[in-house]
C-alpha cells in the first residue's frame, strides 16, 4: 500500500502506532487532518522539502519538475516524507517511470490521464478537480479507481469565509473518497475545525512561499485539533464512508405480515 494512504487511513481512524517497546511506549499522535507541502519547483523547493521533514508532514507534492537531478535531490531531501507528482494527464510509460524513482502518490487531472495508468496498488491515485466542476460529474467520481480527490481552492486564502464552506461542502457531499483541500496559506485553529466538521481530510499548502516557522504552526494547530465531535443538535457530525453507499434493502415478506398484523 501507498505510504501516504496509510497515513490518511490512520488519521481517518484515530489509530496511532505505538512509539518503542514495552508498556512504557508511547503511541504517536495523530492529526485531525493530513499536512502536505507543495514544491511547484525553483530555488525554494530545496529549502521547502527540508522544512517538511523537519516538521514531519504527511506528504509532499511536487509539481513543474521533471525527471531528472532536481527531482532526485527533492526526493532525498524529503527524507522519511511520502512524496507525490502532480502531472495534467498520465499515461502507462510515464507512472511506471515516476514510481521508479521512488513517487508514492499521483495527482493528476481526467482528462488526459488513461485508464490503465492506474495499475499499480502500491501507488496511491489522486484526481484534481475545480470547484466548478458539474455535480453530476462529481458524483460519478464515486466509482472511479482513484484513492483521493484534489480540491483546487487557492482563492481559500485566510481569512475563510462562509462561502468557502458552501463551495468545499458542495463538492464534499458528492462522493465518499478522501478530499484534500490545497489552501493560501496558514489558517486558524477555528478556520481549521470548519474544514474538519465539513469533511476534508488532508489540507495542500505551498512549502515554497510559507516559512518553516509558519509551516511548524500549522502542523500544531492540526495536531492540536480534536476529532470531530456531536454537532449542537445532538448528532454527530457527517462523516462520510470509505465506501460505495448501498441503498438500504428493501423489507421482507415477513416484516410486511407483521406491520399489517400490528394494524
């Protein structure tokens, strides 16, 4: 399995790994939601993959680099940190060359990515989409052979407003895979418990333009954060499955006896 599946499975469950041996071992703590660093290329992308292995974080995602020395030192400066190619479309050829050089997770866009590029079950899928794209489009996401969705949100600078959740909310709603929002920068710890109760599971922030203080910041607000909660009427908060919903069956002879009996 992918690496940084696994983690966003553990960060969905609350289950924690256990840190040494014996009783006196302490487990990890988890996130209430992913942290990925975005290296889009350049001379900050260096210093970006080093702060997000300093801070820990959950994943990076390269983009504007190719295959070469840049994205092999990237690669090495990231260190422990899962690392991903986001790519406009992808084809057979071209992931078997990125997984080659050790890439965890692929984020790509529909339209010219093929079917069977999407092969390998130790590599984690992640399709990009637009908050504009169609609701009948979205929801057929459900059946696709993608792990995750990318949510392009980069007018979702702080401060959020209320609209930000409506437009997040409206796309959350329409599948059950992970959705990874890419955000404008550091938010607040209120800011980051509205994403939380609305669903998203891993937020994408540029590690080349946010300091490693800032990025330090973030990832303690995240850890910081408590799982979701009973909403104030009572209810617990949508959580939405792993899985393909199944409408519920429909009742048996025996059952439809005995409510006329009743009558």
């Amino acid at each position: 399995m992918s690496r940084f599946l696994d983690r966003l499975e553990r960060i969905n469950r609350g289950v924690a790994t256990s840190m040494g041996f014996g009783s006196s071992a302490r487990a990890e703590k988890l996130p209430a939601m992913a942290l990925l660093g975005m290296l889009s290329g350049g001379d900050k992308s260096a210093q970006g993959a080093s702060n997000l292995a300093s801070i820990g974080a959950d994943g990076a995602l390269i983009e504007g680099v190719g295959i070469d020395e840049v994205l092999k030192e990237l690669a090495k400066a990231l260190d422990k940190v899962p690392w991903g190619i986001r790519v406009e479309g992808l084809n057979g050829e071209r992931a078997s060359s990125f997984r080659e050089r050790g890439c965890d997770f692929l984020a790509f866009g529909p339209e010219n990515t093929l079917i069977a590029a999407l092969e390998d079950e130790n590599t984690a899928y992640l399709i990009c989409v637009q908050p504009d794209m169609d609701e009948r489009h979205l929801r057929a996401i459900e059946d696709l052979p993608i792990d995750a969705v990318l949510l392009s949100l980069k007018s979702a600078e702080p401060p959020l407003t209320l609209q930000h959740l409506i437009t997040i909310g409206s796309v959350r709603g329409a599948f059950s895979k992970y959705l990874l929002l890419e955000v404008g920068g550091v938010l607040t710890s209120k800011e980051l418990e509205g994403l939380r109760d609305i669903g998203v599971d891993g937020l994408v922030v540029d590690a080349t333009s946010l300091s490693a203080e800032e990025l330090e910041v973030l990832k303690g607000r995240l850890l910081a954060l408590p799982r979701r909660q009973r909403s104030r009427g009572g209810k617990s908060s949508a959580v939405l499955p792993r899985t393909v919903y199944s409408p519920p069956s429909s009742p048996s002879r025996e059952e439809e006896e005995e409510e006329e009996e009743d009558v």
